[in-house]
C-alpha cells in the first residue's frame, strides 16, 4: 500500500503542476506579475522566493493555485504595477490565461496516451485490429452486484486463463466464446476459474447460476478479448489526441447521466471516486503495469481538464463564467461579489470532497 501511495501522490503532483504551469506561463507570457506559484492548499509548509515569484509548497496535497497581482480586482495596488495587473488585461487574455491549465491536462493526457500508444495500450480486439495485436487475452470488463462473481472476488481487470471442472475437465481460455460455451455446459456445478489478477495467479471456484436475472448471465460478468496493440511513434502521437477526444466524449455523457440521476433523485454515490476511492484505484492498476498507470494518470487528467471548465465558482469554468458576464454587461462584476462567490463555491466543493470521502471509507469497511 505504501507504493500505492506514493504512485498516487506522483501522478497527483503531476497532474496538478502541469495544471498551474499552464496559469503560470501564459501569465508570463501576458505580462502578468505572478506573487505565488503554490502546490497544495495552506497553511505554507515550505517557501522561496525567486524573482517577484514566492514558490510554495502547502500542507493540504489536493490541488494548486497560482495567485496573480490584481486577481481581486484593484484593491491596494501601486499604480506604477496597475499594467501588471490580472484584472487591467483584456477580457480575452484573462480568459486564455484561465483556460491554459485545462489546455495542458489536455496536452499531458495526450503525451501519457502518445507514449502507451507507442509501448503498447491494451485494446478491445476484433476483426478489424487482430492483426496488430498481442498478447491477447479474455478479460473481466464488468462485474453484476451481488453476481456470483462478485461473491467469489472475481474484479475487473482480471484475465481468464482457464476453466476447469472438480473432475478436472480443463478447458484453456482462447476467446470469449470458450467461456461463455464452458459455462452454458456447466450451469448449476461447481466450476473453477483460472484467474490472473494483477501480478497473481489464483483459482476461485464458482456455481454458475441456471436462472439467472436478466441481462447479467450466469456467472455475472462482462467479458472481452484484449490484447496489447502498439504503434509507430509518428501515429502514437495522432492516437493519443484521438483517445484524448474520445475520453472526453465518454466522460461528458458519464457527468450528464450524474447530473440527470441528481434531478431525478437517484443515488450518486456509486459513480464518484474521492481521494481514497482513487488510491485503491491506483492499487488495482498499479499491479497490472506501466502503460495501465499511463493510461489512469491520462484519464484523471481528462477528468480533472472536464470538472475544471465546469461553470461553477471556484473553478476555472466559474471564472470564465464571469469574464462572460463583464462582456455582456460592459463592466467587471463587482469584485467583493465575485470573491464571495467564489469563497463559497470553494467551501461546497470541499464539504463535497469530504462527503466523498466518507463514502469511500464506508465501502472499505
């Protein structure tokens, strides 16, 4: 678990320096006087001050901030530095400097997909990739609650390698239709599943079902056949940004589905992962290796660019959101407004995390 931990604490750092960097330099780039380039919410754990820049490092590891002069509007500031404000550029380069930390978790979600694409990225098999794939095998895409899969610990992620009877009537697993044909003959007897999960080799013993309940199937899983398909550098880098664009699509119909269960009054609850959900994610994936971490760290990166542009106070999109509002009305809004906005906005998604994380200890427990 300690290396779990430390997986997680690299991929997050990662994640969210890339983020701010993207702030920082297009600051920079517009003349913007940056007072603080900080890692984590304070208190200050640990600072320095290079040029007109304190870099810090803050004791609340879950995010990052980069704090410009004139931010907060013209509050106490010296006029000789006024052209060095944050808020005296224009609408479109306040927006852009916004927008520059999604932009480069959407670049680094792309490099990390580039280099899996190039080493190799499992990938659902069929006619039309068999030829360039290797290394297949038929893997656990899901797994019905309260299935007898689920009874036995059969998780996703994990590869079928075998079936085999207590009368030791083997059968080794070549696609999904050797399982689907062992289990059909099978239904209602004990049979033994040959599993790799992780870097383990286990057998778990199960009675598939001779009635099961609609759409789950006998056992309770989801199969497909996976295999490794790698790609020349010069196409990797086109199959990163094209996985990136995919993600995205998958994601935004996955946060439509939250924000309809939330009108409709349906549990969420499930579909969230918080702190402690991702770190037991990152133990799962951590054990099937390097390009499955790749693959992780790109998708929480796509996930945390998507949650960013959302208009909501506090977040990048909430900030656009504003500048939105000063371009329709012809005038900032009234700034100790916004500020108070954004505060809150701020204290619910912290009170939400907290939620969240709550539930995740509930489910380890």
């Amino acid at each position: 678990m300690f290396l779990t931990i430390i997986i997680f604490i690299l991929i997050l750092s990662v994640l969210v320096l890339v983020h701010e960097m993207g702030h920082f330099f297009v600051a920079k780039n517009r003349r913007i006087k940056v007072e603080e380039f900080g890692f984590g919410f304070p208190p200050r754990v640990f600072s320095v001050k290079r040029g007109e820049t304190i870099y810090s490092i803050n004791a609340i590891p879950i995010g990052g901030f980069v704090k410009m002069y004139g931010e907060d509007g013209e509050n106490e500031l010296k006029i000789s530095e006024t052209d060095r404000a944050f808020f005296s550029k224009k609408i479109w380069e306040r927006a852009v400097v916004i927008v520059a930390g999604v932009t480069m978790n959407v670049v680094l979600a792309a490099f990390l997909l580039s280099i899996g694409h190039w080493l190799g990225l499992p990938a659902i098999i069929d006619d039309s990739n068999r030829n360039l794939a290797a290394n297949s095998m038929v893997q656990i895409m899901a797994v019905a609650p309260d299935s007898p899969a689920s009874k036995i610990g059969i998780k996703i992620g994990d590869s079928i390698k075998y079936l085999k009877t207590k009368n030791e009537n083997l059968k080794v697993v070549e696609n999904v239709q050797d399982v689907q044909a062992f289990i059909d003959i099978y239904r209602g007897e004990e049979i033994v599943f040959g599993i790799i999960s992780g870097d383990e080799n286990i057998e778990l013993a199960v009675v598939p079902r001779v009635n099961p309940p609609e759409g789950e199937g006998a056992v309770g899983i989801a199969m497909g056949e996976v295999g490794f398909i790698k790609y020349p550098w010069y196409v990797a880098i086109w199959k990163g940004f094209e996985s990136v664009y995919f993600m995205f699509i998958m994601m935004i119909a996955a946060l439509g589905g939250i924000i309809k269960s939330l009108f409709i009054g349906k549990p969420i609850g499930g579909d969230i992962a918080g702190p402690v959900g991702i770190v037991m994610l990152v133990n799962q994936v951590s054990k099937l290796g390097i390009v499955y971490i790749l693959q992780f760290a790109a998708i929480i990166s796509v996930n945390l660019a998507l949650i960013n542009i959302l208009p909501f106070p506090a977040l990048d999109g909430g900030r656009i959101l504003f500048l939105i509002i000063e371009k329709i009305k012809g005038s900032p809004v009234n700034q100790n407004i916004e500020s108070l906005i954004h505060r809150i906005g701020f204290t619910l998604l912290i009170l939400l995390m907290v939620f969240i994380t709550f539930k995740d200890i509930v489910k380890l427990l």
